[in-house]
DNA sequence: CTGAAAGCGCTTACAG
DNA sequence: CTGAAAGCGCTTACAG
C-alpha cells in the first residue's frame, strides 16, 4: 500500500509536509504543495489513508452509519426501510461520504458472534455519526453509540433523552386508523401486527404481550387501537390482536387466514401495508369479496399500496429519511439539532374498506 | 471513548491482556478473560476500536464497499443497481460486517471536491474489498483500489485483467434483442439509450460515439445491434440512436417523443426497461397504440416490466449481486475467485411487441 | 501465563 | 516556510 512516506520520497519532503499538502494547504508555498501531488499523482496515493487519520485526529471516518434491525435482506424487503434509505440519500451531501448499512441483531454482536461483549464493528468507531431506525428500547447497540460519543438520530423508536428524533403520532395515528372502520359500523374487528417482540413467536397475542413490548412503535399503535375502541364503546378486550412474527406479506397470509377461519371479523386493521396485502391474498383464497365481505386497512402507503387499491393511513417514510439525514449531518458539523420532528400522517381512502355486510356474515 | 487502557485498568490487567481477551483468548486462563469480559461490560467498552486495530494489524475494518455510479439518489432509483444490492444482501455472511456504499463521481472524488488529488473517503482504506458496479473503463478509483491492493469483483463493467467478473454477454443479449423486432418485419428501427458518456450531452448519437464510449456495457450492446441489423440486411447506419442523458423513465420520456416525432419509426429497442417504459408514455401521449402502431423491447425484466406487460430481455440482476457477494467474500477470506462468471439472459415476450402496422404508419 | 515495547499511517503542536 | 517528534488505539513478537 503506497503511504505518506512513499509519497514523501518521491517528492523529497518530509512526511509531514505530504500532510499538510492534504489538510494545511497554506502552510505550504504553492510550489512545494504542487510538486507533493504531483509525486501522489505518480504513486497512485488516493490521499491520506482514512484509518491513519481518524486514528490520529480523534476519530473521523467519513463514513456515516445507518443502524437497522434484522439482516440486510430483510431491510431491502421491507417497503418502509426501503423509503427510509431512499429519503436519506435524498441528502445530497451524503455522496462524499460513505453510506454503511449495519444490520444488528437484537443482541447488537454480528449475527452468530460467540463472544458475549463483541459487538458489530458498526459500533466500533467506524462510523462518525448514526441514523438509527426502530431499534427496540434498551438495545444494546444504543448504549454503545453512548460510550462511543456517536452522534445519532433515531428515526421512530426508540426515544431517547437528548437525542434527535424524527417520526410521527403513532398513537393518533393508529386511532385515526382503528376509527375509520369504527365509523363504518364495524365491531368484528381484528388486528394483525408483524410481531410485538423479536422473539419469534407468533399467534395470537394478549393485552400483557403488547403492553410490555420494547418496540415503542407497537406499543404506541396498539395504545391508540384501544382508546378509540373505548371512545366508540367498543371493548377492546374482544378485538384479537394476531402476531405475524414476520414482515413479508406471505407470511402475513397465513396468519390472516387463521384469523378470518377462527374469528370471522368484518374488518381487519393491519399495522403495515406489507401485513394489509397478506390479508388481502388471504381473502381472495377464500373467495371473501373485499370490502363487501371484509374490510381491510394498512398503514404506511407504501407504493403498493396505490396499486392495491388499499385503504391506508399514509406515513411519510421517505422525508422521514431525508430529515434525519439533514439532523445528523447537521450535528457532524457541530450544529444544533432539533429535538423532536413529528411528521403528519393522513387517512387515504381507497377502496378495501366500506360498511360491514349486512348481516355479519 | 472508551478504550483498552480503560478495561485494562478496569479490570487490574495490562492493556496488552485485553487484547489478548479478545484476539488471542487462549493465551489467557479463562479467570482472567472473565475478569477482563466483565469490566469491559461494565464500562461499556464493544470490543476493540476498529481503526485502531485495522491500522495495526493491515487494515481489516469489516466492511465491504458497493462502488456505484452517480449520486446514491441515482443508485436508489435506478432498478438494476436496487436488484444488485438486493442480491448482493442475500449472502447471509454480510450481515456480521458492514456494507459500504460509495457514490463515486467521474473523477473518483467526492463529489464537488477541491483538490484534483483527494479521492473518495470510500477509496482510503475504509473497506476490505470491493464490489465495482459499471463503472467506466480506466476509472480513477479502479486504480486506487489497485494502488490499495483491495481485493474486488466487477459487475458489468468494465473487465479488468485479474479481476473477477460477474455479467452476462451484452453484445449476444442485444443481438437477440433487436432480432426479436427484426423478425416481426420491421425495418425502421430507432435505438434509445441512457447515455453513451458521462458527459452530459443528450440528442442524437453517431457512430464515432458509442464506438469509442468508455461504458462497457452500453459499446457492446450497441456492437450486438449493428451485428443483428447486419444478419438481416438492414442498414445500422439508417438506425437512430438517442441518448436521453438520465436513466429515467420521464427523461426518456421526451427524448422518446422527439424520436417517434422525427422519426416515426416502428419499432423503439431500449437499453433498460426504464427506458421502454419512458417510451410507452410518450405514445401514449401521442395516441399511438402500442404495439400497432409502435413497438417497444425493454432490458432487464425490472420488477415493473410484468406490470407494464413490457417485452423484454431478462438478466438476472438479483443473482449477479448474489454471486458477486460470495466471490467477494471468498477473497476475503483468502480462497481462490471464478476469473468470469457470465449468467444467462432470455427474452419475455409481452404485449408491447408486433409485426409493423401495414403502411409503415 | 503475563507484561513492556514497538510500530501501523497519520496530524499537529513545537522548534528551527 | 519546513522538519522532527509525540501519540491516537490497537496487535504481536519478545522477554520474563
């Protein structure tokens, strides 16, 4: 590898010099500076090696981190992320950085990692600052970007004191969604979430499984469900909360036919238009006409939704990215940042919810 | 930040023994390791600092660079670099490392940046290997790498002697493409391509341009057309080549208008289903029925391409991305890498492809 | 089985 | 305007 030194006798000046080529320019005569690039020039030298200088000058990489949950495949599954990474690219300053993706697992060690206190090298000083998306309460990983003075900003959960946060009302936002069917007559409601805890299971879920989730979005969600259910008198406790433990709408599919099989709701509230389009595949296996037969509602309008013709409650995924990345980049210059950024949510009606069939089936 | 110096004086122990507990744990009794693993629990400390340790040990940092074109917004948008990454994801082992995504200008540095001679932060030591995605042939930043020794694979473009390279065969791909609309009958034929070179410029195109284009892929593809046209007996000098300049379905939108207005060929061959799609819209704008009055071929099978019901040639993206990860990762892991891995292509005929209307129009 | 010391590539006070 | 030297956090021969 061609270092400062190489550079240094190529150009017959000490290796500090090669330095202050690159980051002191005026403690240079234009000559000298002029001859060094030169020599880099010939050597190939991309400029000073990134690990050498962060090392030395207390830790700036260039290289901004984006924390996600679960693996990378299913990061890039998942409509939400996807506009997520596509609304924080939208931050054009970020092209002279480097963009690291680190999946963490819900310990925070590399997947498979069998030492306890080794976690991912995304959180050992690689990267300057983090955007960190809906990461469960008490992760790890948090605590480390803490020891680690990282700059971050989180994107939807958790919350954190003194930490930026961009993300929107989820509990209104969900009782908004709970009343649309309420205020088409519906009672035989359903919910289907894609898990209330990382541990895999799945089924339906209780009112203590929910209360006690780590995922504050959840948690919020199903909060909101409940106070509209009480403000329309419905009793929330008969409203089956079904857990999915999975985020792709094939599996979303079985999950909701078990639910219609069981429970014959008129109307399921999905907490993701991934989770909406499984019940919708479960419905037309059961030759259920939509919204005739069952109403159905996601949440986040994700771009298949307009095409599915779905009822959704619209999140702006895409400018939730684009904030947190203008936050965090703010910050990496020394700037204030905004402590909470709370963006609007909007009912878009579309043709999968109507009025409970006559009868209740 | 906390480091090794603290843990050790945390745990009563040489900063030396911490390393050890991490790196060399069977040089040291089990007690001591606990000891050591428990302090730094204590402190927080998530295993030793990366730069640091790349920087002594040869430059290991755990993450893989993705060197894309173009501004990350572009990438995100783009479908053929959505499915690379998403194939490239799909090796599960990634997941234990970070994923670096680098946007490179035409110069190799970050874009807008001063000095001739700095090059992307991605390009100075940050990652342990490299996963190239189209760039132009002599690249600064193919040089870098080299200069760096980080070990990489091509996908697409360019070949470089040495390296690993994951494709298909461009030139026998276009070929097959525009045959599909030569053997419909048709013989006013126009090209529409993203761009030739990086330059900006928009029109269209003669001869000398796509032959001395620097974009691998775009001077095979053109190669096969003239080869197909050549088979055929029709003239590739009377086939118009556009270029739109973007790689998006809107840009090529109005190039495509001023193609069939000036031209009003029968058939409109595209070098991305993106393009094609660009090209559906402006004969819809024209009330031009599709394929009546004109024909339209994609490339790529993009996920949009069922949709529209866009004939096309298929590539697997997904799968380059795939198979470029775990050769990757292979040199990474000091194992012996495939020279060429060519994948297969085949063309999906849809609805946007028939014999010329009768009259010519 | 453990510790002291050198050095990876760099930046930055400090001295000339 | 330029150079010699210290030290960032770590690993690894080497000595005890």
């Amino acid at each position: 590898m061609v270092t400062m030194k190489d550079v240094a006798r190529e150009a017959g000046v000490s290796q500090a010099a090669v330095s202050y080529a690159y980051g002191r320019p005026d403690r240079l005569s234009a000559g000298i500076r002029r001859q060094i690039m030169a020599a880099a020039d010939r050597l190939g030298y991309p400029g000073p090696n990134i690990v050498g200088s962060s090392l030395r000058s207390g830790g700036r990489t260039g290289a901004v981190g984006v924390m996600l949950m679960d693996t990378l495949q299913y990061a890039f599954k998942d409509a939400s992320t996807r506009s997520l990474l596509e609304g924080i690219v939208r931050h054009g300053r970020l092209d002279e950085r480097c963009l690291t993706l680190i999946p963490l697992s819900s310990e925070g060690g590399p997947e498979g990692s069998k030492p306890q206190s080794i976690t991912h090298p995304g959180l050992r000083g690689l990267v300057d600052g983090a955007i960190v998306h809906s990461l469960p309460d008490n992760h790890p990983a948090l605590m480390t970007l803490r020891a680690l003075d990282t700059p971050m900003v989180v994107v939807d959960a958790p919350e954190l004191p003194g930490v930026p946060f961009v993300g929107i009302r989820d509990r209104e936002a969900a009782a908004q969604q709970l009343s649309h069917v309420l205020d088409l007559g519906h009672t035989r409601i359903a919910i289907i979430v894609e898990r209330l805890k990382p541990d895999g299971r799945k089924g339906f879920a209780g009112r203590a499984r929910w209360v006690n989730s780590v995922e504050r979005v959840v948690r919020e969600r199903i909060g909101g469900y409940e106070t509209a259910c009480e403000a329309h008198g419905v009793d929330f406790d008969r409203v089956s909360i079904i857990e999915v433990g999975a985020f792709d709408p094939d599996s979303a599919r079985s999950a909701a036919g078990r639910l219609i099989d069981d429970e014959a709701p008129t109307a399921i509230v999905a907490t993701s238009d991934a989770m909406a389009l499984g019940v919708l595949a479960a419905a037309a296996e059961r030759q259920l006409s939509v919204p005739d037969d069952l109403s159905v509602i996601g949440f986040d309008d994700a771009p298949e939704a307009a095409a599915a013709g779905l009822t959704t409650i619209r999140q702006p995924m895409v400018e939730k990215g684009e904030i947190a990345a203008s936050i965090l980049l703010t910050l990496l210059a020394g700037g204030e940042a905004a402590g909470e950024t709370i963006l609007p949510t909007e009912l878009i009606v579309r043709n999968t919810t109507g009025p409970p069939p006559p009868h209740g089936t």
